[in-house]
C-alpha cells in the first residue's frame, strides 16, 4: 500500500508542477509561442497507441476470478484467511493506482492530439496559450481522479 500512496503522491505533484507553469502562462498577455504542433501531434499519438496498449495489457491480465467477488472483510479475527485478504486489497490498490497513471496518460495523449490538431488549422493561434489551456483540464481531471484514489487509499 505504500507504493500505491506514493505513486499517487507523485501522480499529484508532478500534476501540480505542470499547473503551476500553466498558470503563468496564462497570465502572460502574450506568453511565448514556442509550440510546434506537429510534435505535439506526434507524441500525442504515439502516446495514445502505447496507452491502447498498456489498457489492453491491464484488461487480459489485470483481472482476476477473485475481483468479481464483492465485498472484502478488514475486520480480522486474527485467523490466517484475514491476511489474505489484506493482501488482496494492497494488490487492488496498486492495480488501481498503475490504472491512474494510465488513465491520466490516455486524457493526456487525447488532449495532445486535439492540441496539435488545433494548433496546425489554427496558426493564428497561440500554441503556448492554447497548451496552458489544455494543461488546465488534463491537470483537472488527474487530481480529482488522485484525490478519490487517495481517499481510496486511506
């Protein structure tokens, strides 16, 4: 369960930091237009095919006969079988936490591409801004996503 915490600690800090530079671009009047959309566009695909991938890879072997019972008792009563099934959460939790990052990459590589694709119709338009925006809903939904899974978690 460790493992999992600090996965979704660092899952918010680093969405934090990502945040924080968004922010300041978007209070620049004119931020800087560095972005070249069809890198953008690139990796946005590139990123969704290898999330296709990992989310395949999650649904053949992330799943077990046992995840399909419901309900699991933490209430030990001190025999063997109670442990298994504190194990059996730790290992939910670790599936769920790796299913974040996951899921947090797939919005980003989305968001990417729409980007991108935006950027090259539009080259009136500030990419830098235009990024900024698209940070601001990836980094929405990756901490609403990290704050239900830390309320999991504890």
């Amino acid at each position: 369960l460790v493992t999992s915490g600090l996965s979704i600690l660092v899952l918010a800090a680093i969405t934090a930091w990502g945040l924080s530079g968004a922010v300041q671009d978007l209070r620049r009047r004119h931020p800087p237009d560095r972005v070249n959309a069809e890198i953008v566009l690139i990796l946005g695909i590139f990123g969704l095919v290898f999330d296709a991938a990992t989310l395949l890879a999650f649904r053949a072997w992330g799943h077990t006969e046992e995840d399909d019972e419901t309900g699991i008792e933490l209430v030990g009563t001190g025999e063997e079988h109670d442990f298994e099934d504190i194990e059996r959460t730790a290992d939910e939790m670790n599936m769920c936490s790796a299913f974040s990052h996951v899921a947090a990459d797939t919005i980003r590589s989305v968001t990417s591409v729409s980007l991108g694709l935006l950027i090259m119709l539009r080259p009136d338009l500030n990419g830098a801004k235009w990024d900024a925006y698209a940070t601001l809903i990836v980094t929405a939904t990756v901490l609403l996503g990290s704050v239900h899974l830390a309320v999991d978690w504890c």
